[in-house]
C-alpha cells in the first residue's frame, strides 16, 4: 500500500479530484483508514443535532394543535434518531464504508422529507421556511462525515424539492422564488466549496503527518544505528585496549605527524626500558640506528603496511643492537589517525643467520679447496703411479730378460694389480670432485652399445674368472647406436657390473640386458647376490659411505662406484634406479632418454 513517506511530489501536489480527494484509490484508502475513527466519531456528534431536530415537535404542537399533522410529523421525527443511528451500528467497520456512506445519505434524505413534510403543512413564513433550507445544506455539508458528491446530490434534491413546494405558497411570487432558489444555491455552492478546500487541507495535513512519521521512523532508525555504532566502537576500543595491553608482542600507537608515542604497552616498555609516566614524550625515531631510516620512517611505515614486514636495526635501553621485524597498520584511535606499530625482535635469529651464512661460506672454502686438493694429488699420484705400473708390467713379462726367482715375478705381478687399483680409486675421486664441482664435461659421440657393453665386461671379466661367476649379455638387434660420451658410459657400466661380481656368490650369474622402451633406453645389470635392504639404498648412493661400515668388512672399496654411476647416468639426462631384496639380489636400471638414441637404435622395435 502506498504511504506518505513515499509518496512521490507530484502526488502531493496535483493528484486530486475535484471532490478534493486522493486521485490515488490506494492513497485515499490509506487517508480514510487513518482517519475513520474521525469519521465515526463525526457521525456520532451530530446525534445531539438529530435529537433537537426530533425535538422540534414541541414547536409543531403549539403550530399544529393535537391533529392528525402534528401526529404524523411527531412519528416522522421521533424516527429520525434512530434513521440516524444505523451507520453506526451496521457500518462502523471501515472494510464496509460503502454502506455507511450509503446508510449517511438514506439518513440525510429521510431528514430532508421530514423537512419538506413540515414545509408542506404552511404553518410559517416562505421566508422562514428559506433560512431553515439554507440551515440544512450548511448542515449536510458541514456537519454531516459524508462524501462531496453525496452531499451535493442531497443538497441539490433539497433545493429542488423545496422550490417545488414553496412555490404553491399563494403569497409565493416570482420574484420571491427566483431569489430563494439563486441564495439556496449560492449556500450549496458555498458549502461544496468549502468541503473541497476542507478535503484537500485534510489531505495535505494528512501527506505532512506520514513525511513527518516517516522522517521520525528513519531519524529513529539512524539514532538506533549511531547507537549502535557508538556502541560497537566503544566495545571495539575496550577489546582494542585488552588485547593492546596483553599482548606479548611489544606494540605501540604512533602519531603519523609528530612520531610522538600515543600508547605502548607492557613489552615495549620493557624492550626499551622506557618508564610508563614518560612514554608520551618520546619521538620514536631517536631509536633507529640508521640515519637513513630516521628520515625515511614514514616511507618505511608506509612501506611496511604495504609490503609487509621491514627488518631495521634499534638502540636498546643499554646501547645494543636490537635487529626488529616492523608491521604496521593505519588505523583510528579515539576519533584521530595513529600507526599501530608492532615489534618482533630477531636479534637472536639474525645472529644464527649469520653464523650459519658464516658456517655455509666456510664449508664451501673447505670444499673447493678439498676440490683444488684432489685434483692436485689425483696429477701428483698418478705419475709415479703410471710409472709403476709400467715398470712392474716391465718385469712381469720379462721384456729385457729373465728376472731369476719365480716369485720376483709373482711380486711384479701383485704390484702392478695394487698400481691399477689405486690408480682407479684416483681417477674415481677425480672424477667424483669433478661432478660435484661442475667442471665435468660430456664428450658426447656416437658411440655403439654392443661395442661398449663388451669393453667393460672384458675389463672386469679377470675378477669374475676369479670367482667363477659368468657374465651374460642380452642385448637389442640390431645393435643399438646411442649419443653419448663412450668413456663415461663405459665408467658406469663398470662400476654397476664390478659391484655385482663383487656381491655375487661364487659360481653365480651376473646378467647385462638393454630394451628399447617408448622411454628411451633401459640398461639392467641383474644379479643374485647378497642384495640391499630398501633403507640402505640411499646410503649405497651416498659418496664414501659404504652399507658394512665397520673395519671387518667383507668386501673392499671405496664407496664410490655407485655414487659415480649415478652421477654421470644424471650428466645424460638419465636415471638410475635401484631394486634390491636381501638375500635375492639386487637389479640396477640405467635409464637413458629416447633423445639419446640415434636414428639407428630408433629402427629397433619399441616396448
């Protein structure tokens, strides 16, 4: 239903009919469902009226006598009360406003018969008679709560019917009539005017009241909301100034324009040593230790609040270095603008950073010199190596004549196989420093698998002999080209195939197999030694680490092989992968990309 409080202007300005009524029915039914009790209570107050219009008939007895008129008239208006009455009583309920402006205007015609009944009988004056008509259209319009146009269709049928009966007065001439009917008339038009202008007043006040109600609702809706914010603000600072002054970080509240401590709490007092009376005179920035911070503190707060966290160093109450995380927000205390500054003191953290930065710059010195150290002795101890080899190789073989006792030849022989293995341990180191240095570089070739496979298998073939284990080979057809460097291919082909002779059981089978997969290319050295527990794998591939650790260890070696192998597997863009069970033995794969297989080994058939 449409109100006034949004009722919009041209409304309140043009819409009304001529009756001076809402042209809005909506709105009009919002007036008189407001202003029904007034309408009731109207119709109630011209009772007292009806009654001394019931009451004339004290003056007819003395006009009329005790006759067969007066009797009439004194029935006729004995009933007008209770004509009168039956709005009231049928149609007080404004759902049925209809029927009581129709039960007002059967009321009103019932009065005006009476009338004209008493007019009829002549006992008074035309004249007399004239001002009682023009009493009862005041009346009807004035007095009666009926609506205009009702009104107006009474008046003018009172008008009309008492012209009609006057005018058979004898003494009734034209004249006479003409001027009775223009005043009666005149007093109807008056009175109709008068009820337009009272209607529209009635509306207009009625308009202002809902404005007037409906500012009052949202005047009171906003003082609630203040209320509430205030309120909310009041109970935001309470817990502010708690979790302010519990906090175990220390806090402070800024000025953004002086840098004058507004508030602190506990922990920043005791992290500066500053006493509680005083705080309010401190210039935050005689704290920074940095000149540069001091005159770039609101860059750094705002860049703090921005970016997070920035990291300047602090005098402390005794003159130490205090290293400070700052966070910072721009919030509102009390109604003005202030910093919230909060402090994580990292002295402690920064000291360990830079004992590890110092830790880590030491360990890397130490390792590039190790680095710069084994490649020193690895050129330092293969000359003399080289040349016993050469020489014990020299004397084995008898080449400038017989070296007399067999056993100086046995003796040749052992110190040419130690010079070979320290020789290879070296080489081994070298290459292992190299890698991890980043100086190892691929000598990438053609290079054919079948060709390289049978290299390393021929070098380690002597020490298998020894344990009698066979080697056995399964490789692709046709013979499978590949780009890569051949010598350290060949390295860890004979790194993974001496390992499983070494852990193989006498009289066992070492197996060497390649498939071409969608992959790439996959090598397996299989055998069934003693194998690896899944947890020491990663300690099989760890450099100079070997699983039996302890010094009553079954095998030799240096713990190297693997570490290696798997290094340069990586410098191919490979990988190389471990399956091992105790006691059942141990498979390493070797899995070089399809990239490094050349358009010879991409005839093969792909699995």
């Amino acid at each position: 239903m449409t109100t006034a409080g949004n009722a919009p202007a041209d409304i309140v300005e043009r819409a009304y009919l001529w009756s001076g009524e809402f042209e809005d029915p909506l709105l009009e039914g919002l007036f008189r469902e407001t202003t029904w009790s007034e309408t009731v209570e109207r119709m109630r107050a011209i009772q007292l009226g009806v009654y001394m219009f019931a009451g004339w008939s004290v003056v007819e007895y003395f006009l009329f006598g005790p006759t067969w008129t007066f009797f009439i008239l004194l029935g006729l208006r004995g009933l007008s009360p209770v004509v009168s009455r039956l709005p009231l009583i049928f149609f007080s309920d404004v759902a049925r406003h209809r029927w009581f402006y129709a039960a007002v205007t059967g009321a009103q015609v019932y009065i005006l018969s009476v009338f004209l009944v008493f007019v009829a009988a002549g006992v008074m004056e035309p004249v007399e008679h004239a001002l009682s008509a023009m009493l009862f259209t005041f009346a009807f319009y004035f007095g009666v709560p009926n609506r205009l146009k009702f009104n107006i269709a009474v008046s003018v049928a009172t008008i009309i019917s008492f012209i009609c009966v006057i005018s058979s007065y004898p003494e009734m001439t034209a004249r006479s009539l003409f001027l009775t009917t223009v005043l009666l008339s005149m007093s109807s038009v008056v009175g109709a005017q008068a009820v337009r202008v009272s209607n529209r007043l009635r509306r207009n006040e009625f308009l202002t009241l809902m404005h007037q109600k409906e500012l009052n609702e949202q005047l009171t809706r906003e003082v609630a909301v203040r209320l509430e914010a205030q309120r909310a603000v009041r109970t935001t600072e309470e817990n502010f100034q708690s979790i302010f002054l519990a906090a175990p970080l220390p806090i402070a509240l800024i000025d953004p324009v002086s840098y004058r401590v507004i508030q602190a709490n506990n922990a920043m007092l005791e992290l500066f040593g500053i006493n509680g009376e005083e705080v309010s005179s401190i210039d935050t920035r005689q704290f920074f230790a940095d000149e540069e911070m001091r005159g770039r503190l609101s860059e750094a707060v705002a860049g703090a609040r921005r970016r997070g966290p920035v990291e300047a160093r602090l005098h402390g109450p005794s003159g130490q270095i205090i290293w400070a995380h700052i966070s910072a927000a721009l919030v509102r205390f009390q109604g003005l603008p202030a910093f919230l500054i909060a402090l994580q003191d990292v002295t402690a953290r920064r000291r360990e950073a830079e004992a590890l930065r110092d830790a880590r710059d030491q360990a890397t010195a130490a390792s590039r010199s190790k680095s710069e150290f084994l490649a020193n002795m690895s050129h330092e101890l293969r000359t003399p190596l080289n040349a016993i080899i050469g020489f014990s190789e020299a004397l084995e073989r008898e080449l400038f004549g017989p070296v007399g006792s067999p056993r100086y030849r046995e003796y040749a022989e052992d110190i040419h196989d130690s010079g070979v293995h320290l020789l290879n341990l070296i080489n081994d180191i070298l290459d292992l420093s190299k890698i991890e240095a980043g100086h190892f570089k691929l000598h990438e070739d053609e290079a054919d698998l079948d060709a390289v496979v049978a290299s390393a298998c021929r070098i380690v073939r002597h020490r298998a002999q020894q344990a009698a284990i066979t080697i056995e080979t399964k490789l692709p057809t046709p013979p499978v080209g590949l780009l890569a460097d051949e010598r350290a291919l060949k390295q860890i082909l004979i790194n993974l195939i001496s390992n499983a002779v070494k852990f193989s059981e006498d009289r066992g089978t070492v197996r060497i197999e390649a498939l071409v997969r969608r992959e790439g290319l996959r090598i397996a050295v299989i055998d069934k030694g003693i194998g690896i527990a899944a947890d020491d794998i990663p300690k099989a591939l760890a450099p100079f680490t070997q699983i039996d650790g302890t010094l009553s260890r079954a095998h030799e070696g240096t713990g190297l092989g693997l570490p290696l192998a798997k290094h340069l597997t990586e410098l191919h863009g490979g990988e190389l992968i471990i399956e091992s069970e105790p006691g059942v033995g141990t498979t390493v794969y070797v899995d070089l990309p399809a990239s490094r297989l050349t358009r010879r080994g991409c005839n093969l058939q792909v699995v």
